[in-house]
C-alpha cells in the first residue's frame, strides 16, 4: 500500500512537473516574440563588412551595431541563409521593391529615408564564402551577422523561432507623431514563399504611413520689398502652415494656408501694415 502511495505521488509529480515545464516554456516563448506595436530597445548585431553609417561614420568589419545607430529612418531588416531557397527568391524582389523603390523616391511619401540591411543568419565557416558572393551579386550594403553578440541568431529568435527568410521593419524616427521611437511595424515570416511583390507592396503601404519628426517652423530672411513684407520658412511634406499676423501678441488673423514640401517656402504680405506687425507659422 505504500509503494503503491508512493509511485501515485511520483506520478502526480512528474505530471505536475512536465505541466509546469510546459506552462513555463509556452509564456517564454510568447514573451520572447515581438510583434508589431512592440517597442525594442536594443537589437546587436555584427557588422560583417566595413560600412559608413547615415552619420558619416565608418565602422569596421566585425564591430558591433546596434538599430539605434539608424536614428531618423525606416529600417527594413531581411534575415537569409545563403543555402535557403526563398531567400535567395527574396532576395531581388527586396531590392526593387524596397531598396531601389525608396532610393529612386528619396524615401517615402513624407521624406523618411528608408534604409535596408541585409542580415545573414548563417555562421557555419563552409557557407562564408557562398555567403560573400551572394551578398555581393545582390548589392548587400550594409550586411550584419546575426550571431557573436553572444550565441547563435539572438535577434532572429526574438522574431521568429524558425524558417527564413524573415522581414522586419521598425520606425527608427524620434518625435514622429504617427509614430513611437523604435516600434516595430512588421515581422514577417516568407518561408515557403518564392513570390513576394504583392508582400512587398503591403510593406510600403505601412512603411509609407511614417511621417518625419515635427520641425518648429523658422522665419528666415524677413525683408520689406516696397510696401510688402516677405519672409522664408522650411516646410515638411504631409503637413499643413498657416501663416498668422498679429499686431499685440493677442489676436492672430490666417494670412495664408499651405502644404508643406521638401523645399523652403516663402510667404509675402501684399501691402503690409507700415506699423508693427508680428507673424508666426504654425503646424497644423
């Protein structure tokens, strides 16, 4: 009677056992996952050939980089194995899609600059040189490795637990007012997968909703041409001006209502009160 006590409560303890390991392993896993909406604090990677970051600076091969070194632009970061099928399907239809889509456009539709990095996932030494190659023919600038910071794929892991290749695109712009500092809009798996455009598309169209950091207006060259008042200011695509004058700092009257571009814009008061008149811009 006691051994059979015995082995009952063994039983009801290894159960208990395994269905703890389970429950624990399930919430790690679905904890260890980002998804879109998600904030990331710091993704590290190894620079895999010499690059020059969008600030000027150089960095080496083999030292370590981190998202937050794009400040200011959409990263567009496509995970592959040299030996994958569908990366290597992936791999052109990225570059057209994404990379020469937003160069040929200076970016989206607000000016954001988007950038792409390529990330191999691949650390056997026998693929390195297959590696190399395919990154060259692909025009692969910058490229990390995704092992060494430490272990094998770290951040891969934090997206997807298997398959390649996987796309990832985070909001790397600060004070968006569409969107938060690192946010991670897409994660997407592409395995099984060989054509990817429409995929593509649907990628743009959420990369495409980032707009720019909001920039105080600032009134430039303010000059009297007979009796107009003229003055310049940089504007922002996407975003609307109003040019308000005021002769106490109280009431302001619109003047003029304009969309905002890449380029400055300049705003003349015809006939413009001889007296002391102020004026500002300002979005929205």
């Amino acid at each position: 009677m006691k051994n059979a006590f015995k082995f009952c409560f063994l039983r009801r303890s290894r159960c208990a056992l395994l269905l703890a390991l389970t429950i624990a392993s399930r919430d790690f896993v679905t904890a260890a996952l980002y998804q879109p909406g998600d904030i990331v604090t710091n993704l590290p990677f190894i620079a895999r050939q010499q690059f020059t970051r969008p600030d000027g600076t150089v960095v080496p091969a083999g030292a370590e980089v981190h998202i937050k070194d794009f400040a200011g632009r959409v990263v567009f970061l496509e995970w592959f194995a040299v030996w994958c099928p569908y990366c290597v399907a992936a791999a052109p239809q990225v570059r057209t899609n994404i990379s020469d889509w937003y160069a040929a456009r200076g970016g989206n539709p607000y000016g954001v600059p988007v950038l792409h990095i390529a990330v191999n996932q691949e650390s056997a030494y026998y693929y390195q040189t297959q590696t190399d190659s395919f990154a060259a023919q692909q025009g692969f600038n910058p490229i990390f490795n995704d092992y060494g910071v430490p272990g094998s794929n770290p951040v891969r892991f934090a997206f997807q637990t298997s398959g390649q290749p996987i796309f990832v695109v985070i909001n790397c712009v600060t004070n968006s007012p569409s969107h938060q500092p690192w946010q991670v809009l897409v994660n997407y798996l592409g395995y099984g997968q060989r054509d990817f455009d429409a995929t593509l598309a649907g990628f743009r169209s959420i990369i495409n909703t980032v707009q720019p950091a909001i920039i105080a207006p600032q009134l430039n060259n303010p000059h009297r041409i007979g009796a107009d008042f003229e003055f310049n200011f940089q504007t922002q695509p996407g975003r609307s001006y109003r040019v308000l004058s005021s002769t106490n700092f109280v009431s302001w009257t619109t003047l003029q209502t304009l969309n905002g571009s890449t380029n400055p814009s300049t705003f003349r008061h015809t006939n413009a009160p001889p007296a002391s008149n102020f004026y500002r811009v300002v979005t929205p």
